[in-house]
C-alpha cells in the first residue's frame, strides 16, 4: 500500500440496510471527517453516517518468516557450528 494512502485513517461510513456499508470519504484526522459526517447529515437527513477509524492493513508477503522461527533456526545454526568446531 502507498504511503498516501496509509494517511487517511479516518472514514465518513454510510450505513445501509442488511449491513452493508460504503465509504463515503477519507480523511486524515477525526475533527475532518466528522465535520464532513455532520455536513452529510444536514444534506441527506434519511441518510445514517458514522465516522471509523479503519487503519491500514500491514502488508505481509507469503515469504514472511515468524520471528520466533527465525531465531529458532538462527539458534541452530549456531549451536551447530559451535558443536562442529569443538571436534
């Protein structure tokens, strides 16, 4: 994900029936997008809006190692090559 896109944390949600919801906006901080909320609110009166922190999802790629596995082999490695070199 950019990092332009990680910016805008905060969404203007509109709320539809069956739970389902779309993003209307996004902003960068929450005094924005509940001015925006509020303004929606005034425009569509039938309308529900609602104002979400929605974070960025931390990219992971399928090679990505534990880091409890990586020490553990790391460890491995060492404690072998230790025991290989008191032969």
């Amino acid at each position: 994900m950019p990092y332009r896109d990680r910016l805008n944390g905060w969404a203007v949600v509109r709320l539809l029936p069956n739970f389902q919801r779309i993003v209307v906006a996004r902003f960068r901080n929450p005094s924005d997008a509940e001015g925006h909320c509020q303004s929606l609110s005034r425009l569509m009166p039938d309308g529900k809006f609602v104002v979400v922190f929605d974070p960025p999802e931390l990219e992971t790629s399928p090679e990505a190692i534990d880091p409890v596995e990586q020490f553990q082999q790391n460890f491995r490695c060492g404690f072998l090559e230790l025991f290989q070199r008191s032969d």
